[in-house]
C-alpha cells in the first residue's frame, strides 16, 4: 500500500464533517435500501453530488425533473413579454414556467372582469345607481386603489422574472425605467377614476343629503313616476353676491316633464311679478289672503324675487320643519300662481356661476347689442363697461354672468331670454370630453353654488328622465308684458289658461296648416302670445348700437 493509498488518521473524520447529510435523508436512504434492495448511498458519495441529485437517489435512483425557468434574451423581448403580461396579467409567469401562480392571477383577473361587465352589462341603469350613492363610490376607489397596487406588482415581478441572469448595465437601468413609464401609464386614469369617485361621492352629499323641504313630495325609490303624468322642478337663479343682503331669485323657470315621453315645457316668471298666489289650504295662503303683496306693486319687497328672503323673514317656522323654508315659499308661490303642482327645486348661487363658467372653459353665445357691466339702474349710476356685440362671443366666467345679469338700459323680459340662451350655450358647451378634463373643478364649484331638494335616492331616475328629455321636445313659455298680460297687475285666470294649453295642446285638425303632424297644437291665442322658441331669441340679430354708442348715452348720467 502506498503513502497515497493508505488511509490517514482522521481523514474519516474530516470528510464526515464535509458532509452535511439531514437525518431526514439518512431515513430516507435507510428506507429505500430495505424497500428496493438497493444500497443506501454513504455520506462519501453524498459529497460528489449535489444536493438535488442526491435527494433523487434517495428517493427512487432517478433524477427528479424541475420545471425549467425561462429567461428572454434581449432587452426588446424583455420589455415585450412584459407589457403582454401588463394587458394579460400573468402571462409573465406562464412564460417563465411558473404556471401556479399564472393561473392564479389570470384567474382573478378574469373573475374580476366578468363579473363587473356581468353587473353593470345586465343594465347599464346601475353605474347611474352607483354615481349617485357615496357609500358605493368610496368601495369603488378603494377597490381601485387595491387592484391598482396588486397589477403593479404583477408587473413588476413578471419583468424581473423575465430578463436574462447576464446583462449590460444599461439593460437594466433602461428596463426599469420602461415598465415604471409602463406603470404610470396605466395607473394615471386608474387613480384619476378613483379620485372622481371619491369626489363625487362628496358632491353627491354636500347637494343631495340634509336639504329637504317640507313642500316635496313622498315618492318611492323604486319606479317613483309610477302614476305620474309629470314631475316639476323649480330653477331659481339666485342673487346673493357681495353687497346683496340675503338672495334675491331673479330667475324663476319651472320645468314640467313629461315622465313618459320625456316632453318638456319651460315656464318663465318675471322677477317683478307683484301679488304671486299662494295655494288653497296652505299656511301662506292665510297669511297672504290677497297674494302677496302690500297693495303697491311697485314696491321691491313684495315681488317674485323677494319672497325667497321676506317670507321666511317675517313668517318664521310656519311651514314646518324645512331645511330651506325660502325654497319652500317660491315653490308654493309659483304653485299658486301657475295653477300647477312644484315638486322639487334647484338653487344656483349666481355669485359662483362664473366658477361653473371657468371650469367649463367659457361659454360662446350671441349678442346683440351691449350689455352692461356693472351699473345700478335704481340709482342711476352708468356702467362702466359694456360687453362688445357680435356672433359666437366666447365668454370667461366673470363676463358669463355680466351676460345673464346686466339690467342697465334693458328691461326684465330681456334679461330673462339671456338668461335662458345661456343655459342653452352651456348644454351646448358640456361636451363630455371638456366635462372629464375640468371634472374635478366642476365638482369643486358645484358643491359651492348648488341647493335642492330632490332626494339623492331618486338621483338615478331623473338622470334617466333627463337622457328622454335631451331626445324630446322642449317648449318655452315666456310669461312678458302684452295685452293680457302685466306684471304689476297679473291675470291669473289668463295664466293658468296658457299653462293648461301648453302642457295638454289640442290637436291640429287635418289639412289645417302645415307641420309634422306629430305634437303640434292650435293653443289658444293667449298661449301664442306668450310661447318662444328660445332658439330664435338666442340666435345672432344685431340691433346696430356699439359700445361706443352706449357709452355716448350714459355720458348723460357721468
């Protein structure tokens, strides 16, 4: 025997402890030497092999067989397989043979999907549904938020799974720097949506909850025009700005709707209107037995506009419990006064209607003649600015309410067809495209300057009443001074006559004049009178005065 040959004194000993065996695997090894008959493998042998293949040998004498891992090569291919596992999440892991996990998160994926087009796909009535329910809103954004962060780290360990072991630096400086922009990229709308839930959830009760009146109606949540021919709101546009003592509603238009069809009719008040009628049986009806007024017409506290601020003033509490006893003294007068039931109202604040202006963008309308900028014509104080006539004038916020609210050297009755092309311009301007961009500013302004009393539950259902509206026909009645009609000295029979006409007209009969034959009325003469198309008012008419030669005029009053 050799030197090289012959065993050294704790040589045994040394290789032993090179040897890390557990003593699972020695029972392993035991047990498999007396089931097969094979020999168990010595601690020796153990060492040239590794761990892997020696747990194989243990087992059964063959070599167990891992899922192989696959890698892309390049950069290009890195980032391809990960953007394909951005738009189908998990097909990273599929690709480097991680298939457990693949499914798991296609799964999910998919469960998630499904059932959201399942929901809202059955009817499409039900995203109005969640718009309008805060609790709903908030789960949204979380749920997005939630979702959001589970993506990016799909994302984000499918890239690192992807890219090859060897690569350049630059490699991975780019590569990060890629799937982060891919990240961005998709989480921007995703957190922009769930900022607009959260939003909206607050717009939603800051205007809808805690402003009910005692004058609106008890319907239920479900099917709540079952048994209604028409629902009614009131628009007031109230005067509260700096320098006013209260709000003064300077613009009154109720809005009946046909709940079937979706045909509208506009009535518009003068501002002005003395002796407005209270209904039979109501409280205000035996306050004000005569209307209300103080027998001189001419006094300012005792029209329209006033009962907003002067009723609930001087008859505080007599209505019951209300959250807004103003709105519920306007509604019941132009009830009286129209001869039809009020529902529900809608207050815009006109101080903060250029906010909704700017938000929007502007507004385009036409004008046709100067209208002043400031000025007080009680007294006799000249504007000191006028905005200029033409086509098409794009207006800022600022010069949008001048638009609706300059009274000098023009009467009520014009102001209030401004009034009402400016709420046909901004229609016409809230394309939904401008409305998404300028979204949060929107609801920013509208929590400021909106009121009413139509409860937030049947927000889904005048949403759908509004889509028949936008497909029908409207009709605008102007109530202005004529032969039989006079503010001062209202007929109310006269009105209550051309209300009737214009919501139920008489049939045209056959061969007498021309028209679709669809919807069209004789009315009576009454109603002619005073019915517009508020197109034509609106549209580009010059009258030929410049600024100029309004600021010639009112040298007079300088």
């Amino acid at each position: 025997m050799t030197d090289d040959e012959r065993p050294r004194p704790g040589g045994a000993r040394r290789a032993s402890r090179s040897v890390r065996v557990s003593r699972a695997d020695r029972r392993r090894m035991r047990h498999q030497e007396v089931r097969g008959g094979r020999r168990a493998l010595r601690p020796d042998e153990v060492v040239a092999l590794d761990p892997d293949t020696a747990t194989a040998r243990a087992k059964g004498g063959r070599r167990a067989r891992r899922p192989r891992q696959r890698r892309v090569q390049g950069l290009g291919g890195t980032l391809g397989m990960t953007f394909l596992g951005a738009v189908v999440p998990g097909s990273g892991y599929f690709y480097t043979g991680r298939r457990a996990a693949g499914w798991v998160v296609l799964a999910g994926w998919a469960s998630v999907m499904g059932l959201a087009g399942w929901y809202f796909g059955r009817d499409w009535h039900r995203a109005i549904d969640v718009a309008f329910d805060p609790t709903a809103l908030k789960i949204a954004a979380v749920v997005l938020g939630t979702l959001l962060a589970l993506w990016v780290g799909v994302v984000w360990t499918s890239y690192r799974l992807l890219r090859p072991r060897e690569r350049p630096r630059w490699h991975t400086v780019v590569g990060n720097v890629s799937v982060l922009l891919i990240c961005l990229v998709v989480a921007a709308p995703v957190l922009r949506a769930a900022q607009y839930a959260l939003a909206t959830a607050d717009l939603v009760s800051s205007v809808f909850d805690g402003n009910g009146t005692a004058t609106a109606p008890d319907l239920p949540d479900e099917n709540p025009w079952e048994g209604r021919d028409r629902v009614s709101v009131l628009l007031l546009g109230g005067d509260g700005g700096d320098g006013r003592d209260g709000v003064r509603t300077d613009s009154v238009i109720l809005l009946s709707i046909d709940t079937r069809t979706g045909k509208a009719v506009t009535f518009s008040l003068p501002r002005n209107l003395s002796g407005a009628r209270f209904p039979e049986g109501s409280p205000l009806a035996d306050a004000y037995p005569y209307g209300f007024t103080n027998g001189d017409p001419a006094d300012g506290n005792y029209m329209l506009n006033a009962i907003y601020r002067n009723v609930p003033a001087a008859h505080p509490g007599i209505l019951g419990n209300s959250s807004n006893e103003g709105a519920d003294a306007i509604k019941l007068a132009v009830e009286g006064t129209l001869g039809i039931p009020v529902d529900y109202y809608v207050l815009v604040n006109l101080d903060g209607f250029k906010q909704v202006v700017d938000a929007m963008g502007g507004v385009t309308v036409n004008i046709n003649q100067p209208i002043a900028i400031g000025g007080d014509s009680s007294a006799g104080v000249p504007p000191w600015d006028y905005l200029e006539p033409g086509a098409d004038q794009h207006l800022d916020g600022f010069h949008a309410l001048w638009y609706s609210r300059g009274r000098w050297g023009s009467d009520d009755y014009q102001r209030m067809d401004r009034q009402r092309c400016m709420v046909d311009a901004l229609v016409e301007s809230a394309d939904p495209g401008s409305l998404l961009l300028r979204y949060l500013d929107l609801v920013r302004a509208g929590k400021e300057i909106v009121y009413t009393d139509i409860p937030r539950q049947l927000g889904p259902a005048f949403a759908d009443l509004a889509l028949r509206v936008k497909g029908g026909k409207m009709k605008s009645v102007v109530f202005r001074s004529s032969a039989e009609f006079s503010s001062a000295n209202p007929d109310f029979d006269y009105i209550h006559e051309t209300v009737q006409s214009a919501l139920a007209p008489r049939k045209r009969k056959a061969g007498a004049g021309s028209g679709d034959g669809e919807g069209t009325s004789e009315g009576t003469g009454a109603e002619q009178k005073v019915a517009e198309d508020p197109v034509d008012v609106c549209a580009y008419n010059p009258t030929g005065e410049t600024v100029e030669d309004a600021l010639a005029r009112d040298a007079a009053y300088r």
